[in-house]
C-alpha cells in the first residue's frame, strides 16, 4: 500500500511537472516571438508563437488529464507544486494572447511606416 501511494504521488508530480515545462517552454518562445517581432521579422515571429501554442496544447492536455481523472473519482493530490504549475499554464496562456496583440499592433505600424 505504501508502494502505490508512492508511486502515485511521483505520478503527479511528473504531470505536475509536465504541466510547468511546456508552460515555460510556451512562455519562453512567445517572449521569442515578441522580440522576433519587434525587429519586424514576422515570419520568425509566427513559426515562434505556432511553437509556442504546440507547447501551451501539451501543457493543457496535461491539465485535462488531471481534471477527468478527478472527475473520475481520483483526484491529484492538492500541493504548492500543483498551484505553482497552474499559475505557470494561466500566466502563459495570459501572455500568449497578448504578445499576439503586440505582434499585430507590430504588424500595423511596419504596415503604417512603410508606405
């Protein structure tokens, strides 16, 4: 029995910690996206923020997982590392969505300067 429970909280920390490396890795390529943006390279930009959202899918899916088999009847254990890893996913998925703001608002002032 103690076996299981050991195995099953190194189990959810794996996903637990799944769950923060594409986090960061999304995180990490959108801040890539901006700065490839930013010197007007848009074509950079957008291979960066489709990588970015590959990473962002996994780290969701990881999540999803964790969510049905709660809703299965077995939950994950509520830790620091869990909140820590979903305040990863959540501020990624934030900032995702706002550098693709910036990358267009990018887009139309190169679109505006070069006339």
């Amino acid at each position: 029995m103690q076996n299981e429970t050991n195995n099953e909280v190194n189990n959810n920390e794996t996903v637990i910690f799944e769950i923060i490396v594409h986090s960061g890795n999304a995180r990490g390529l959108a801040f890539e996206a901006l700065s490839a943006a930013e010197e007007y390279n848009f074509e950079k930009a957008a291979e960066l923020m489709k990588q970015a959202q590959e990473e962002l899918t996994l780290a969701h899916h990881t999540q999803t997982d964790l969510i049905q088999a709660e809703l299965n009847g077995t939950p994950a254990e509520k830790t620091l590392l869990m909140i820590h890893a979903q305040d990863h996913l959540m501020t990624s998925m934030s900032e995702q969505k706002l550098i693709e703001h910036m990358i267009r608002i990018l887009q139309k002032v190169k679109a505006e300067t070069s006339k």
